[in-house]
C-alpha cells in the first residue's frame, strides 16, 4: 500500500537556470528534518528538475511537454512503488507545472489520475512578472533573477503580464471545479516573500524594489487565489440628436463572475525571490534546525502533510492568519545608512487587475483609453492619491493591460508614522469604483462607442481583493455600418469612393 505522504519529491526551476545549485541546501534539508514530521524521504528520491530555457526558440509548453516525457521516462517505476509524487518549484517553474497538469490531466476528459499530488510552488510567477517586459538584453543582466545567462523570449512571451498564454491557464483555473483540488486532483500550495534585497536593487529598473513584491514577483502574481469577471456592453441605440450609443457595460450573464478554488497562500518573513542571504530557496541552508529557515521548510512540511481536503482547507485557514501577522509585521521598514539619511518603506497589501478589452468577434480592441472612476459622481477625481503604483500594456495583445492597485490605500487605512513623525497621513480610501472604455476608432465603417460601468462599493470589493489578481473582461459592440456592404438597383455605372458609412447594421 502507498504512504499516505508523498515521498517522491521533485525539484523543479525556475526561469533561465543553468546549474542545480539554484535549490541551494533545501533538497538536503528536507530530508534531514524529514523524518521527525513523519514523512521518512530519502536521498536519491529527491530528483532535482533540469530544462533548458534560455533558448529563444523553447515556449513554456515545450517545457511541459517535454516534463511529462521525463516524468514517463524517470518516474513511473517509484511511483508504482511508492505512490503519487510531490513537485518543489521555484519561479517560472510553478507555471511550467500548472502548464503541464492542465494539458496532460485536468483539461482532458479520459485523463488517468495525475501522478503529482502536491505541487508547492514557492515565488510562482503565476500571473508573469513586471520584468519579463523589459526585453532580453535588459533582462538577462538583472542579479535579482537571472544567473549568467541569456534569457529565452520564447518563456518571456509567457511570463510578460496579461499574455494570452497565461491568461488562457489562468481563466481555465478560476473557472475549473473546486474538486481540482483534492485526492482525485491536485493539493497546490503558493509560498511566498514580499521582502527585497537591497543589494539586488538595480536602480535603473525600480521594479527590482516594488512594494508587494519579492523583487521579481508581485505576491497578487504568485497567488491563485483569483477572480474572473465578464462585462459585455449594451446594444446601440439611435439618441434623440440622430447618432446612436451603447453606454453601458454590464456583467454578461448570470457567470459573469466566477472565482478559484480556495487556495493555499503563506506570505513568509524576511524573503526575496532569489540570493543566498535572502531568497525563498537559495538561501535555505542544507545543516538541520538552522533558525532562519525554520518557517520556509516548517511551510513546506505543512503542505506535505495534507492527505485530504478537509485538512487543505484548514491549513488555507492556518496560513491566511500565518500571512495577515507577517504583513502586518512587515509594514513598516526603515533601511539605515552610516552617513546617509535613512530610508522609509511602507509595506501595503496590493492588488493586481488585468483588462482584456475585445469585440464581440473576437478582434483586440488596441487604442482605447480606460478611466478609473470613484464616488457618487462616478468622478476619476474622487479616487484616493496614491491608489495605483503600476499600469503595463502587453507588448503581443494591446489590447490587455495590467493595473497595480494599492490596496490598503483604496480600502482606506490609518495614519504610519516612525518615532513620532507621520510618515503617510490616514486615507478614508474609495467607497466604489467604477470605469469607462474609450474606445477608437469612434467613426467610420467599423467602429467603437465608449461605454462604462458607474462606480459601485460591489464592483469596488469583486475587482479588488488583497494579494489576488482579478482578470476582467471586456466585450465591446462592433458596429459595421450599413454601406460596407451594397446592392445598388439599376444598370447605371457610378464611383462610391465618397459614399458615407451609413447606418449601423443592427
């Protein structure tokens, strides 16, 4: 009979490494502490995961077809022998594996049982990273991520926030069945640091220091905990001046919202995504009992330990509490300097929104503008100073953009202040939010028409949720005007080069 922990575990990368030594002493470690939580690993039961990524022509899914080949190849006899395996992964490995047990398992009918039971996914770049934008070159001298290495576009493509890729990965895991989770699925776990390591710090690049982040990932990236929302705009109209408008956007259907399964997240203390001192992985040391790791392997061993739903949910619950301390633990930071004045960081909860903004045939709509509104007066004056700290446009899909929220700011939140100086006064925050497309082309043949949704205290708590990401989507009318298309009566020859659009077609 199997043991009812994993003890088959694999470790699996992240993006661009070149040498195993990236999982630092954590291998060695976990078997070291192994037995004394009951889960008896063994050494050569550890596989530490290779793939090659930093060749421009290999996708993520190059990488999860070729992991299911090592996984038929390596792993089938211990896992006749011993049971389901666990996975281990570091950054952009976290995707690579929900890739694989999405394509090979949970999106096909017949699938057999998948043989990974766990999947603890430590600094995932689920929803992709701020830096995979800033192209190859720039990318590949960044200390924070990289090791000497050229990095791959064919994986950045991925990686680059509001990509189709992950948005298709992403939207198929907010709408899939909670039983995803559980003994016929998967148990994932997301482990994560919101701390940076100063001397990772490129100051040409101030996304290497962003709040909320680990220096290379967002922790609203990393979390799976997600919502989906569809909004549709409303059927053209003819206006009492001759012109016609849809105004309104609204949720499209009865699904028009849907949320993940519950997942596990634990926010650690003191963790950045990469380095020996500081990252989540790298800088776990492999000698047993070693204090400074205690809550990262502790972390780890608590998700092995799941054998079941019930006891998912309540480590979820266990580890909500467990990150609400570290965060508040966290909010303050005061950086020190011998003969400089010291730095002041205020650590906020933050939360990411990527827009998806498509016609009714599926084109992306490209130039459009998007404004945030907030209060009675549906006003973009009346959102609080300070509610967003990033906005980034998908270089492949113009049509998608992702917007970084500060969350406390918009919940509203109490005064910070440092002995005795206030360092950021109190913010009563927004009570609604709402926003408006301005869409382009706004005449002609085929064209658009701005639309909006007024700002509502609901919309307010469904877009924005504290370290999740929410995609939405929207879906505008596309109006085709009636001469695109004419049959003329008669015989008679005449040029239509100055004919006008017409009416739209309904």
């Amino acid at each position: 009979m199997a043991d009812p922990f994993p003890r088959v575990v694999v470790f699996v990368h992240g993006w661009s490494v070149s040498h195993t030594d990236t999982y630092g002493g954590l291998p060695e470690r976990l078997v070291a502490e192994s037995r004394a939580v009951g889960l008896s690993l063994v050494v050569k039961q550890i596989y530490l995961g290779r793939y090659i990524s930093f060749h421009d022509e290999v996708r993520l899914q190059d990488i999860s077809h070729a992991f299911q080949d090592a996984v038929e190849r390596e792993l089938n006899d211990l896992v006749r022998q011993f049971g389901r395996f666990a996975c281990i992964t570091h950054s952009t490995g976290g995707p690579v594996i929900r890739d694989w047990w999405w394509r090979h398992y949970q999106s096909q009918p017949r699938a057999p049982k998948c043989p990974m039971s766990h999947l603890v996914m430590l600094a995932p770049a689920n929803f992709g990273s701020t830096l995979a934008q800033l192209g190859k070159a720039r990318v590949g001298r960044l200390k924070s991520w990289f090791n000497d290495v050229e990095p791959g576009t064919g994986v950045l493509d991925w990686l680059e926030l509001g990509s189709p890729e992950a948005w298709l990965l992403n939207g198929d895991w907010i709408d899939c069945s909670p039983s995803a989770i559980g003994v016929r699925g998967i148990f994932p776990f997301v482990l994560t640091g919101q701390s940076i390591d100063r001397k990772f710090y490129d100051h040409l690049n101030t996304y290497t220091g962003e709040q909320g982040s680990d220096g290379v990932v967002r922790v609203a990236a990393a979390n799976l905990n997600s919502t989906r929302i569809r909004l549709r705009q409303v059927e053209a109209a003819r206006t009492r001046g001759g012109g016609f408008a849809a105004p309104e956007l609204k949720p499209d259907g009865e699904t028009a919202i849907s949320h993940s399964p519950q997942t596990a997240l634990r926010v650690l203390a003191a963790k950045s995504h990469s380095g020996k001192e500081m990252g989540i992985m790298r800088s776990v040391t492999a000698r047993a009992g070693v204090r400074k790791d205690a809550a990262t392997v502790s972390a780890i061993f608590d998700c092995l330990k799941v054998t079941d739903r019930r006891g998912y949910l309540a480590l979820c619950k266990r580890f909500e509490a467990e990150t609400r301390k570290v965060q508040q633990d966290e909010r303050k930071e005061v950086e020190t300097h011998l003969l400089l004045p010291d730095h002041f960081f205020i650590h906020d909860r933050y939360a990411m929104v990527i827009f998806r903004v498509r016609d009714e045939a599926g084109y992306a709509v490209e130039d459009f503008d998007l404004v945030l509104t907030a209060g009675p007066e549906n006003d973009p004056n009346h959102l609080p100073k300070g509610f967003a700290l990033d906005r980034q446009a998908n270089n492949r899909d113009r049509g998608t953009i992702t917007y970084y929220f500060n969350w406390d700011v918009m919940a509203g939140c109490k005064e910070v202040a440092h002995d005795g100086k206030v360092m950021r006064p109190a913010s009563p925050g927004a009570k609604s939010l709402g926003l408006r497309i301005n869409p382009r082309p706004t005449e002609g043949f085929v064209h658009y028409l701005p639309c909006g949704i007024k700002a509502s205290t609901e919309l307010l708590k469904t877009i924005l949720l504290p370290n999740q990401t929410t995609l939405v989507d929207i879906v505008l009318k596309r109006i085709i005007r009636r001469s695109v298309f004419e049959l003329d009566q008669g015989v008679k020859r005449k040029s239509f080069k100055q004919i006008p659009p017409g009416d739209p077609i309904p």
